[in-house]
C-alpha cells in the first residue's frame, strides 16, 4: 500500500529556469532551505551565487545538505560550494557532503556557489535553521544556599536607575511563605531592590520603601509551567506596572517616588531580599529564564510588542552578563526563546494520520512538485482542494498537511510505502505515475516532480557515552545507559512536519541511574571506587566529573583507607584529569581536598608507600622525630614507563619536582605535636587542570604541580626554607617567574595562586626554577557552623578553648554537687520539680564529662570508640536541651493549671520524653547510617593544626537534629520565660511588704535564674555571625560551660530546705541546725493550701519561685499543686 502522510505547498506562477536568474539573497527566517538554480534540473554555467544566512543574537546557523552533486574535481577547480562558517571557510564538490551538518561560530553563515561554462549537474538542495546557544536554551536552578550565588559578572556596570523594566520567565517547583526572586544590593552588600512574596503578599521592595503588587500579581500567578513576567517602576511618577499573561495593570506608590537606585549595584537571582541578613530558606524553588533589564520603564505598547530577540540595554540573558555555578544551569528545548517563532498559514489536513502509525517497514519518499496555473487567479482555496483531490486520485490512503510558505507554487508531500516484500520503490516509477496525469485540474497543470528517498538520521554522539546509529525514519534506537548499561536510553528518528527531513529527538535517559545514585559505606568503598575508575576512563562531561568527584570526596570521608583503595582512588582522580579543564573547573576544589584527606589517612607498613598512576603520584613516609635530619622527595619518570615514579631516598636524576625538607622543619612544634607527627606527604601533578586561578594576572602555570606536608599540620615561619625544584613545561630563555603555592583561602575559598612566603632562587635556569619558601601547606579547610572559627586568630582560639574546658569541668563538679544533694536528701526530691531538676542536672553532667573525654578518645584513632563517642556526646545534648524543654512545659502547666489539677504517672512520662525522644532520634540517624559520626577537626592553634573530636560528620544530620532542633524548644523557652515574668512581675506589684528595691532586686535574680534553667544562653550561637562572631563565642563558651554552676548557685545553694538539710546533716558547731528549730519545721511543712502570695514559690524548686521567695520570707513554705503526699490516697480525676 503506498500513501501520502502530508503535503506542504503555496501558489506563485512558475517561472522557467534561466541562466539569469538572480541567486544573490539574504536569509532572515528561522528555517528554510534553498537550492542551486534550477535544481533539481542541472544549474545553469558561470554561475556566482551568494546566500548569506542570518540569526538574531544568540543564535547560530546550521545548515544541512539534503541533496548535493556538483561536478568532481581534485581542489574543487571547476564547480564548487564555499561554506563561511564565521571562523573557517569549507569547500566541496562531488557527492562527499550528502547529509553532512554544517554550524556556524557567530549568527551569520554565508554560503557562495560558482559554475565553470561546461559541464553542469543536479546542484545542491540545504536546509537551514536557527539554533539558541548560549542561555537561550539554558534555565537556571534558582539558589537554595547563600553558598551558591547566581550574579550579573563582575564585568557588567549598573548605571544609576531611575526607571527600570525587569522582564524574565519564572516557574516554582514548590510553595514557601517566604520567597524571594531577585535581589540588587548597593557596594556594601545593603539591598536595595527586591522582588519578594512576604506574609504581605508579592512585593516590590525599593530602597526602604513597600510597595505592594499582590492586586498586580499574585503567589499563585506563578506556577510549575514558565510563566514570562515583566515589572516596570518610574521614580518620578512612582508608577509600579506588570505585565502578565497578556494584561498591564499598574499603580502607584508614592513612598517609592523619593528614592534613585545608586550605580554599581549587585544583582543576584534569590538573594536575601528586604532583610538584613540572607536565609537560605526563604529562596524561591523553582527556575528562571531570560532575565533582562532595562534602565527606562516600558510602556504597554513594547511589552505588547517584546520578543526574545530584544536585548536588555543593562543586563541581557547572555553567559556575558552572568557567573551562574555550572549545576545551576539546566538546558531545555522546550523554553520560547530557543528557536525563533514560525509564522505559518492556515493549514488543510485531509484523513490525517499520526506519525507514530507508521510502522518499521515503512519507507519514506519526499515529493517536490512545481504546477503551472494556466488561469494565473487560482484562489488558494481553489488550489488546495484541486491539489488534494488530484493526490487522493493518484494515490490512495494519502495523508497530508498544507500551508501556505512562499510566492512560487512549489509543493511538498510525504510518500508512505508500506513494505511487506523487502523490495523498495523505483524512485523513477514514482514520479512516472504522476507524469503519466499531468492536469490536476481548474488550470493546474504539473510542470515538474522529484522523488526523494528519504534520508536516514545519521550515526552521532550525544550526549557523552551515548552512540546512536545510524536509522531510518520512526525507527527508535535503544544503547545502553551510562554508567550502569543494564538498563537502555531511547532516541526515535523522527520525520520534520516543516520540510518532510529525518532528525533525530532528545534522547530519553528516564531509565538510566546517574552517578549520584551510588550509594557509599565503608562495607562497599572498594566496589564503588572501582566502578568509580571503570566510569573515568571515558572522557567525562562536567557534570559527570563533578559527580564523579564528590562520590570520591564522600568516599574518602567514610572509608577506612588501605594500600588497594588508596591506588584505586588515585586511579581516579588521574583519570578525572584527562578530562577537559573547563570540566575540572567547578570540581577541582573538591577533588584537591580529597587528594589530601586521602594521604593523611592511608594506613601502610614499612618506612614508605608510592602510588602511581598517569597525571598523579603520592607518597607517604613514615617520620621518626628522634633522628630526623632533613629529607628528599623527588618526582620522576623512569626509562619505559609513562607514569611518574617517586624515590624517597634521594633526588632523581632528570626528576621533574623535587622537594627538600630542612633538618629544622619541626622545630616549631611543641612537644605534645611531636608526638603526634607520625607522617610527611607527598603529591605531584603532571598534568595541572585542576589548578585554574581565575585571577592569573596574565601569567601561566609553567611547570608541574607539587605538594607535600608533614601530617595534618600547616608549617610555617620555617628558620630554614623549604626548597622545591620543578622543571618547565615549556622551555624560556628568559623567563619572568613567580614561586606560588595554592591558597584555599583565596576567591571565595576556591583557591587561587599565592606568592607569600615564597622566593625563586637565584640558583634557578632556564629549564629549571627553585623555590625556596618559609612554610608546607595542605589542602584541608576546617569549618564550623557559621564559618567564623577559620578566621578567629590563634590567640582568640587559645582563650576560648581553655574558658570552654575549665568551664566544662567546673560545671560538671556543680552538676554532680546539685545531683548528689537531692539523692542524698530524700525529703528534697519529694515533689516533681525537684525530679526534673535532678534529670537536667543527670544530663548536663554527662554532657560535659563526654566532651571532656572526647579530645582524649579521639586521638586513639579508634573508629568504633570515635563514633560511640560522638553518639553519646550528640545524645547528651539533645536531652540536656529536652529536659530545659520540660522545665518550661511544667512551668506553663503549673501556671494556667494551677488548682484541682492532677497528671497520672506525670514524672514518668517526662522521663519518656525527656530521654525516650533523644534516643529516637540518635537512633534514627545510626539506623540511616554510622557514617553520619566520625573524626573532625576544629579550631587553629599555634602551628595550625587542627585538634581532632568526636561528632557528626553529616551537616543535614547536624542541622536537623541539633540546630533545629534546639531551635524549636529555644521558641518554646523564650515565649515560658515571657509568660513566667508577666505573671511574677504582676503579682509582685501588688504586695505593699517590700520597697521598690527590693521588687527590683527580686525580679532580677528571678531573671538570672530563668535565664540559666531553660538554658536561655544557648541563643548566643544565633548570633555568632559576622563581625560580632568572635564577642558571641566568647559569651556563647563562658555562659553555656559554667551552667551547671549556675544552677547549682540559683536551685539548689540558694534554696531554705536545701540550706537547712546541710545545716543539718553536713555542718557541724555553730553552723549546724537543731532539729527542733522553728526553720526545720516550717521549711518542712508541705500541707499547705496554695495561694496566690506562694504560687511563684510553688511552680518549681528549680525555678525561680523557691528561690527568690526565700530571700525574702523564710517563714512561708514551698508547695507544689503536684507533689505527692504521704497522707493523700485519693487523686483528682
């Protein structure tokens, strides 16, 4: 069965091919094609045509041949085709480009074509389309960490703005109460333009002012499908307009009206918004797309008229105007910008049948028709029918589409042949049949038809690792997934419905599992590092090489790391370096620090170990301190091997780096460091693309790279230097150089090169410099919560790491002073309060004597006993927070509930949340993985070194499971402690007994001893941020170490029926107290009715009421609604 699927045609009068036919054109419509004159007949002699092909900007050209024959020459001396693709010119004559697929490097391409006076043939039929490069087919993940920053470049300047029109395409992936879109920030880092939703509603934020957009546009306007919005404002009249989905609706805010934007402002996508400081959280989840600004206000009439091609005057959606990270950028073919729009007429289908009802034995042939119009007047109405119905006559079970393209009647359709005998159509005897009926009919008559097999989508790579061949028309091709091939990716050939040509659709990875997806463990290290390797020794695109890289960053981190694992691992970083720079460039950070971390924890025997491979060798060389006089290290290749070998013993001959180590290195190492010094590191780098300093000042790395340290410590202020000797790459006779070393501190933390502390030495030559430097650096950054601790000095750390450990201690004595009290004295622990203020005081004293061992544990270098450490370290800390959560529970409950009250087992079940809830959630976290406890080092002391502890190695865990959840029961305290106040400070005020010094003096202890109990201090860590971080970690260390003092002080020493039970029992002489005395009696009397004059004493014996009150009458009795007493056998129900 043969049909046509779809027919494209339009109406001119024909005209007859001449030798003079004018083929100088320019093209501008997003696609097209064009031919040779007279094709498909042969093109006329001394022919010199010109077609130069044009896109808007941030387009190219591609060009294709569909069909090509020119007369065949050796250097194309006679007839040819000349493609200027921008940055090179191709010539081609023959048949060698059939199908090939030419690009072009800007947005014009212009193709010549010339003709000697002999011999002529069939010519050239080539497609054309605009292809989007650049951001046009980019979105951008919208940020969801200060940490990773969407900007205009450095390089683009923000004039002073008294008008502006932001348009940009945005689409959410989720739902926030807060949400900022885009933030300008003045030189300071001051916002002052923010479009932001608050719990207002949308606003515009402007240099102070509010302006309120939700009756322009609200929240729920923005939705998962890429929405385009343009926001307009004028300071001189304040007019606030959007434009959205088709309607400009404006209005005015006069506050906005008295404010200019200053120049040389920042703008980044998210942002902190309106508020003084950036959180993370209140980022919009979602994507944006061709952001663009202009410095004047639009009226309606060009934001109407505004299409893709119009460029933003200051910032434009363009790589030029932008620094986007490399993983925010996500390519899409479906956004507006991508291809131009294509204006088409009307189109006319008749018995339409889908692509996909073509089976795999179809064959495809492209028809190409020219008709004469006798009557010249045929209408296109007229014309189509009498084109369908001709068609449908010819053939049978034609299906088709037409629309009306261009001036000349030139018709296009598409052929099905339903093949059941293996045997294709003669090309020839198609067109036969429709000559042998010329007069299609109403004056159109058939001048001319060409047969077309349909091409084949041709054999290509894409994306990396993912190799189609060659196929026909419909076919869907199947290879396997990258990395893991036991499930398959899909790709369909598909047929254009514009000009009847195969191409090829995206291919569909929905089945393949990403490197990402690897799960790591100290069971698996193995397995995955060499599934790791197996996947870097394909050239890796820079997605896969940052995966790659942060699979082995965790790796390393988790896994205890023998003599096989270390050279797989080294396997793969050497692979990962074959791979090009611009991929290694947003992971090289990463990679170098797991490079360093892995040195520090090879575990070897013997004197020494050497790991080669191709770009990158590292040693580790046990170090005795009692006989250490120096020593060499020497990088080298040896005779019949690529890899570069290390040689511990001496320096090489022809070594390619050498490291000399003084005799003195480690003299500025105290004792205690001695002793832990076990090791000297070794690293060197063949090939460098790791190393790309953003800021090179317009030199070049011209040598190999070369790293070494002693353990995990930083030397330098070295009395003699350090010498390191490294070949050029590339020969200077007279070389102007510079001894760096890589600074992490550097760009933002990125690193960068850095020459302090390092001279060339004059013993340097032309092939060879010599560095001679005052220190040894390693590649490893110790950070904290707020990243503050990198940066306090050497001294600053000192003090606050002995406040923290004497504070520590003296809490802890205090701690098990308070609870060894009410153990010992059973009528102190006989109401309820006094049990949860002995559960608190059980907590803190484990707290602190956890964290006191954990130094100590730690340098065992025990895994198991690190991690047990870290486990019960993190559970302490999460009851000691629980219990001061209790406290301010049953302070609220004694408070609003205070009569004909009673808890069953109410003691008991505090205690199941209070250690029940802790021990969940640290058994949740064991249960997902022991590897979220582990090894870290914090702080910097006198060389540098960091000092090893026990604690969570995951920052999700850390974040969730102490910070949020300290977070919660700090709001709940706060909000106790308020109520508590309002209602002492208000019952106080009442009483006349007391002068207004003695209520003052009263409610300030009632304050302090709050303050400590719910654990108030611990807020200080909220406000160790920026320049006031050092002055909150010095408040943070000495208020939090020395609680349980605190509470000792202000619960239990202060306290009358404590007093009086060490008076009794423990003081002797003077001091000790009768048993008959008036004292022992009433501090003993538990049988009283509440009242309202006692009721702050009675909410608890560790809160504020037992304490205060009894400075100020010893002769009233502390009560409690819940204590239990003896003589009482029934409860209220």
């Amino acid at each position: 069965a043969v049909f046509l699927l779809l027919i494209c045609f339009s109406i001119s009068v024909a005209q007859s091919c001449q030798s003079s036919v004018s083929c100088n054109v320019v093209l501008t419509d997003s696609q097209g094609s064009f031919t040779s004159p007279c094709y498909p007949n042969d093109y006329p002699p001394s022919q010199a045509c010109k077609w130069t092909i044009q896109a808007p900007t941030g387009f190219i050209v591609q060009i294709t041949f569909l069909d090509f024959e020119l007369e065949e020459a050796h250097g194309c001396i006679y007839d040819r085709i000349i493609i200027s693709t921008g940055t090179n010119n191709a010539k081609f004559c023959g048949l060698t480009p059939n199908g090939l697929t030419l690009n072009s490097s800007g947005n014009v391409m212009e193709v010549s074509f010339n003709s000697d006076f002999s011999i002529q043939k069939k010519g050239f039929h080539i497609s054309y389309k605009q292809v989007a490069v650049a951001l046009r087919n980019q979105k951008v993940t919208m940020p969801k960490s200060s940490k990773n920053v969407v900007r205009v470049s450095n390089s683009v300047s923000i004039p002073v703005l008294t008008a502006f029109t932001v348009c940009f395409e945005i689409a959410r992936t989720a739902q926030k109460s807060t949400e900022t879109i885009f933030t300008l920030s003045d030189a300071s880092g001051t916002s002052i333009l923010a479009f932001e939703k608050t719990e207002r509603g949308m606003e515009l934020f402007i240099s102070g002012s509010y302006c309120s957009v939700n009756d322009l546009l609200t929240s729920s306007d923005i939705t998962s499908s890429m929405t385009p919005i343009c926001l307009t404002w004028t300071k001189s009249t304040g007019l606030v307009a959007v434009y959205f989905g088709g309607h400009y609706r404006a209005k005015t805010c006069a506050a906005s009206q008295v404010y200019t934007l200053p120049s040389g402002g920042i703008l980044q996508l998210a942002g902190k918004g309106s508020s003084s400081v950036s959180v993370d959280d209140q980022n919009l989840d979602g994507f944006i797309y061709n952001f663009r600004l202009w410095d004047y206000a639009m009226p309606y009439s060009e934001l109407s008229a505004l299409t893709c091609d119009v460029e933003g005057n200051v910032i434009d959606w363009d790589h030029h105007y932008w620094t986007i990270p490399g993983s925010h950028t996500q390519t899409d073919s479906t956004l507006s910008c991508t291809t131009l729009t294509v204006t088409t007429a009307s189109i006319a289908t008749t018995n339409m049948i889908p692509f996909n009802a073509a089976t795999h034995e179809d064959i495809f042939y492209r028809i190409s028709l020219v008709v004469i119009d006798e009557q010249a007047n045929t209408p296109d109405r007229d014309a189509k029918t009498m084109i369908s119905q001709w068609l449908n006559q010819t053939f049978q079970n034609w299906i088709y589409r037409v629309y009306v393209e261009s001036v000349r009647q030139s018709y296009m359709a598409l052929l099905v042949y339903k093949n059941t005998t293996d045997a294709s159509l003669a090309e020839v005897e198609i067109e036969n049949i429709l000559r042998r009926a010329p007069a299609i009919g109403n004056g159109l008559i058939l001048d001319s038809v060409t047969v077309n097999l349909m091409e084949n989508c041709q054999a290509e790579e894409f994306p990396f690792h993912y190799k189609w061949p060659e196929s026909r028309p419909t076919v869907t091709q199947y290879v396997p997934c990258f990395p893991y091939k036991e499930q398959n990716a899909s790709r369909t050939c598909m047929i254009s419905q514009y000009n009847y040509t195969s191409y090829w659709a995206l291919p569909d990875r929905g089945n393949c599992t990403n490197i990402t997806s690897i799960s790591v463990s100290q069971e698996n290290a193995m397995e995955v590092a060499v599934q790791l390797a197996d996947i870097t020794n394909n050239e890796l695109s820079k997605e896969e090489v940052t995966q790659v890289v942060f699979k082995v960053k965790e790796l390393v981190n988790i896994a205890k790391i023998n003599a096989t694992l270390a050279s797989t691992v080294v396997t793969i970083i050497s692979n990962v370096m074959i791979s090009s720079e611009a991929a290694q460039k947003d992971a090289s950070e990463t990679a170098l620090k797991a490079v360093d971390e892995l040195v520090q924890k090879i575990e070897f025997d013997g004197p020494s170990l050497a790991i080669t491979s191709k770009y990158l060798a590292v040693g580790v060389s046990a170090l005795n301190i009692s006989n250490f006089n120096g020593t060499t290290f020497s990088a080298f290749i040896a005779t019949n091997l690529t890899d570069p070998q290390i040689d511990f013993e001496s320096e090489a001959q022809n070594a390619l780096a050498v490291v000399t180590l003084p005799p003195t290195l480690l003299h500025n190492l105290s004792y205690s460091q001695m002793e832990r010094v076990s090791r000297i590191n070794f690293m060197f780098f063949s090939k460098t693309g790791l190393f790309q300093d953003r800021q090179s000042n317009g030199m070049s790395l011209n040598s190999y790279v070369v790293a070494s340290s002693v353990g995990n410590f930083t030397i330098k202020n070295l009395q003699d230097p350090v010498k390191i000797e490294i070949a050029h790459l590339e020969y200077q006779r007279d070389p102007k150089r510079l001894c760096v070393f890589w600074d992490f501190s550097l760009q933002n933390r990125i690193g960068g090169w850095n020459s302090e502390g390092c001279e060339v030495s004059p013993e340097s030559n032309s092939n060879r410099t010599i560095c001679l430097c005052n220190h040894l650096t390693h590649f490893g950054i110790l950070m904290d919560i707020s990243g503050a601790s990198a940066q306090i000095d050497e001294k600053n750390n000192r003090v606050l790491t002995f406040i923290t450990y004497i504070g520590c201690g003296i809490s802890a004595i205090f701690s098990a002073a308070t609870l060894l009290t009410y153990i010992a004295f059973e009528k102190l622990r006989r109401d309820y309060p006094s049990k949860i203020l002995m559960n608190l005081s059980t907590s803190l004293l484990f707290l602190n004597m956890v964290f006191l061992l954990d130094g100590w544990l730690a340098s065992y270098d025990i895994e198991g006993l690190c991690v047990t450490v870290a486990v019960f370290l993190h559970f302490f800390l999460l009851t000691s927070f629980t219990w001061m959560g209790l406290e301010s529970i049953h302070m609220y409950i004694a408070l609003v509930k205070v009569f004909n009250t009673y808890i069953r087992r109410y003691i008991l079940k505090f205690c199941l949340v209070g250690w029940g809830v802790p021990a969940s959630i640290v058994g949740i976290v064991l249960a997902v993985g022991k590897n979220s406890y582990g090894k870290n080092y914090y702080g910097k002391g006198e060389n540098g070194q960091g000092t090893e502890f026990c604690w969570i190695h995951s920052p999700v865990v850390f974040y969730v499971t102490c910070v949020g959840y300290f977070s919660m029961i700090f709001l709940m305290n706060v909000a106790m402690f308020i109520v508590v106040m309002i209602q002492i400070c208000g019952r106080n005020g009442k009483r006349s007994n007391r002068t207004l010094q003695e209520e003052i003096l009263r409610n300030l202890r009632s304050v302090v001893s709050l303050t400590f109990l719910l654990g108030m201090t611990w807020g200080f860590a909220f406000f160790a941020w920026g320049p006031v971080s050092l002055a909150f970690m010095y408040l943070f260390s000495i208020f939090n170490s020395l609680q349980g003092l605190f509470i000792f002080v202000f619960h239990c020493a202060l306290k009358e029926n404590v007093q009086k039970q060490w008076r009794r029992y423990i003081c002797c002489g003077k001091f000790r107290l009768a048993d008959n005395s008036d004292w022992s009696k009433t501090a003993t009397n538990n049988t009283k009715k509440v009242s309202s004059d006692n009721l702050g004493k009675s909410l608890s014996s560790s809160s504020f009421g037992s304490t205060t009150a009894n400075w100020t009458s010893k002769a009233k009795a502390t009560l409690n609604p819940f204590a239990r007493h003896s003589n009482a056998d029934s409860t209220l129900q």
